[in-house]
C-alpha cells in the first residue's frame, strides 16, 4: 500500500515538473514570437539593429552595454511610451507581454 502512495507522490511531482517546463518554454516562445511580430523589422532577428530600418534611424544594437546596463522599468518605459521613432505599444501590448519583450532583450546579452 504504501508503495502506491510513493508512486502515486512520484508521478504527481513528475507531472508537475513537466507542466512548468512547458510553461516556461511556452512563455520563452511567445516572448521570441512578440519580437518578431513588433520589433525584429527595425531591431532585427539578432537584436544587432542592421536592418536597413535600423541603420537609418541608428538605433542601438541589444547587445551593447549601453542598452543592457538600462534597467528593466527603463525599458519597459522605452518600449510602452516609444522612443524617436519608435511607436508607443502602452495600450496594444499587455504588461506583461512588455515583461516578455525586456525579458527576450536581456537574452541578447548572453550571445
């Protein structure tokens, strides 16, 4: 009896471990997706800002130091209310989806 118990305990915690993973992998995807969507065309896929859109509006490549030591509220700013020519996203983006996108910018940091 007491081995099912234990089975029984195991295969929750397996199951539960299996849910958060594809959680946060999903929540990882959909951050990669939103980029595409709203910011890859000027910053590019890489984050390096060498679109044609990028280098004419000289915009900052993700990876520098200079975008990467701003703090997270800094470019949640930046990207809710807009910067230069930069359209505002406060009211077509969510909260936390502007969380994801400075999430997915912090990445650009690693590579």
């Amino acid at each position: 009896m007491k081995f099912r118990q234990i089975d029984l305990w195991v295969a929750v915690a397996v199951l539960a471990s299996c849910l958060l993973y594809a959680s946060a992998a999903s929540a990882q995807g959909g951050a990669a997706d939103l980029y595409k969507a709203k910011c890859a065309g000027c910053h590019g896929p890489d984050g390096s800002a060498s679109t044609p859109a990028g280098k004419s509006l000289k915009i900052r490549d993700f990876h520098s130091p200079d975008v990467q030591k701003q703090t997270d509220a800094e470019l949640s700013d930046t990207i809710s209310a807009g910067k230069g020519a930069m359209p505002a996203y406060k009211g077509k983006l969510t909260d936390d989806q502007i969380k994801q996108l400075v999430g997915y910018i912090r990445t650009f940091a690693q590579k």
